[in-house]
C-alpha cells in the first residue's frame, strides 16, 4: 500500500478507534458464544498478542526524554499521589462490600490498585489531553505498581490470599509483558535514532563511508519497524480487546450471577475518581491538557496486563480473571462517555473537536 493511502488509513482508525474497540468487544463476545471450544485457543494467544500490544505502545514513550518526565515534577507528583495514595483508599472502601468473597476481593484489587498503561494515552489524546505527559510517566506508573501491588494485597487481603498466589506466574507476566516488550522498546529508538559517530572525522574515507552505510541501515530499519508499529497500534488493541472478551465470555455469562455484584461498584470507582482526579490537578496546579491527563489516568486501570496474573491464580481463585474482564467492560464504556463530557468540565480546555465528532 502507498504511504498516503496508509497515512490516511491510520488517520481514519484513530478518528473512530472508540467504535473500532466497541466493534472488537462485540465481534470478540459472538465469536466466544457461537464457538465455545474456541476458548483455550483464545486464552492462549491473549499473552503474545498483549505483549505486542504493549511494545507498540512502549515506542511511543519518548525513553531519551524520561529524564524531563521525571522532573515534571507538579506532574508527577499528581499523577503518583492520585494512583498510589488516593485509589488505594477509594478501592478499600468499595472493596468492602465483596470482602466476603475471596475471588471476587482479589479480582477486583488486583485491577483498580494498578493504573493504565496502554489505551488510557489513546483516550487521553481523544479529549484533548496531555498524552505526551501520559506518555512519559508510563514506566514510573508500571514500576510502582509491581512493586505496591504485592503490600496493598498483604494489607487490604491479609497473608492468606498472598501466600496462595504462586509468584512464579506473576514474574512470568511481567517479564515477557513488561520488561521484554519495555527493553525492546528502547532498543528499537535507539536503533532508530542512532546517526554517524561524533569522531568519524577520525576514520579513513573508506572505513568512514561502510561506517556510515551501517548506522544508517540500523537507523532506517529502525524508524521502518516504528512507522509499522504506529500504524498497527489500534489493530492491535482491537485483537487485545476481541481475544481478551472472546476467551472469557462464556465464563462471564455462566458466572454472571456473581459477576453482577463488581459492576456497580466499577461504575462508582469511575464516577468517584472523576472529581477526586480534578481535585488533585488542581492542587498541583495543572493546565487544562494535564488536568485531563490526570483524571484519566486515575479512572483507567490496567485490566489487560494484569488478567494474564489473574488468570495465573490458583483454581479456588479463578473467578478473580473474569472479573478483571468485567471492569474492561465497565470501564470501555465509561471511557467513551468521559471522552465526550469531561473536557466540558475542564476550563480553559480546547477540545479536539475533530476528534470528539467520530
């Protein structure tokens, strides 16, 4: 395909990525009830799938600028505060009314306890928000969550839920999801951004040109492999999003009696982390593009890269992963409505019109 035609390809996905992701939840849900067997096989390709997913995404954390994000400081400090200090007390709180039902509680604190990663910067972007800031926060937000998570489940749960989990998944997960796809990342726009080096006044004419000719080649492979990935990034999380419900759905239908109980409590987390999220911005004193960021990033959770540790859980817990599934759920649908009514509640925002429209 010529490049124009890709360009504008990619260009209408993204001015209509919302439908597409709704018309991937849905296309995901049939194919789970009409082909039922089809389960394992979908449950098993949700890691290679997500991991790809998650290193598209990782390419568009500007990794030679970390050290900016990370003195972002007003930013940052919102954004740590509101996911890590905020949300844990919020999730305790409505935690509380399905404390009686060990795989409901895990499921659900395992995904309101960790901040979103990957589509919550697609969102962010679709209101008008700072997604570029988003961006660059990315890799401290997945750090402290591996590392707060494990004290949050031994604190809210107790050592008796802990001490069930086997670790060796959960290592697994965050290796092949995190730290792989993360170091690929970064060896990808190192690649891509590598030119001549500095001293190659100091090679002879010929060593200089082979020199030259080969950190261009790397230089261009690497640009090529991120165009690529760019413009798959919404193929992608659709794929996420149709294997993820795929696989699970029947489990969520035979369950849905139980499953029924996290829903409402789902929608208050959105509903509450909304003002809580602007209070925060506000108290960092943020513009109106970080201010969205902010909310976003305290409303969205990281349910597609911590199922693969929910479905990891021993048999006594394995509702826990459908009810992972249960808050994408929830939350799709709260993202499609926060896109079309919070930059209303932010002054001083101009809204991407051009995006809101489709």
């Amino acid at each position: 395909m010529e490049p124009v035609r890709t360009g504008t390809f990619v260009a209408w996905m993204e001015r209509r990525q919302i439908g597409l992701y709704l018309a991937a939840i849905v296309a995901g849900g049939a194919a789970g009830f009409l082909a039922p067997g089809s389960a394992a096989a979908l449950e098993l390709a949700i890691n290679p799938v997500l991991g790809l997913l998650l290193y598209a995404t990782f390419l568009g954390i500007p990794f030679a600028s970390l050290g900016q994000a990370v003195r972002d400081l007003r930013f940052m400090a919102a954004v740590l505060v509101l996911n890590f200090a905020v949300v844990p007390l919020v999730v305790f709180g409505l935690s509380r009314f399905v404390a009686n039902d060990q795989a409901l509680l895990g499921g659900m604190l395992l995904v309101l306890l960790t901040p979103c990663v990957d589509y919550v910067i697609v969102f962010t972007g679709l209101a008008g928000g700072a997604s570029d800031r988003l961006l660059a926060a990315a890799p401290v937000l997945m750090l402290v969550q591996m590392l707060l998570l494990p004290l949050y489940l031994l604190v809210f749960v107790g050592p008796g839920l802990v001490s069930a989990i086997d670790p060796a998944p959960f290592v697994q997960a965050l290796v092949g999801l995190i730290v792989v796809p993360l170091a690929l990342a970064a060896l990808t726009q190192w690649l891509a951004g590598r030119s001549l080096p500095g001293r190659e006044g100091d090679l002879p004419g010929v060593g200089r040109a082979v020199v030259g000719r080969v950190v261009v080649g790397r230089a261009v492979v690497g640009r090529r492999i991120m165009a690529v990935m760019a413009a798959l990034m919404i193929p992608l999380m659709m794929v996420t999003l149709a294997v993820v419900v795929g696989s699970q759905i029947t489990g969520v239908r035979s369950e849905l009696g139980s499953l029924v109980a996290v829903v409402p409590l789902y929608a208050a987390f959105l509903l509450v982390m909304v003002p809580l999220g602007l209070l925060a911005a506000w108290a960092a004193r943020l513009d109106a593009p970080a201010t969205l960021a902010v909310v976003f990033s305290g409303a969205t959770r990281n349910s597609l890269v911590v199922l693969p540790l929910a479905l990891a859980l021993p048999e006594p817990l394995a509702l826990a992963a459908l009810v992972v599934v249960t808050q994408t759920l929830v939350e799709l649908a709260g993202m499609v409505a926060l896109v079309r009514f919070l930059p209303g509640l932010v002054p001083g925002l101009v809204p991407a019109d051009s995006r809101l429209r489709h």
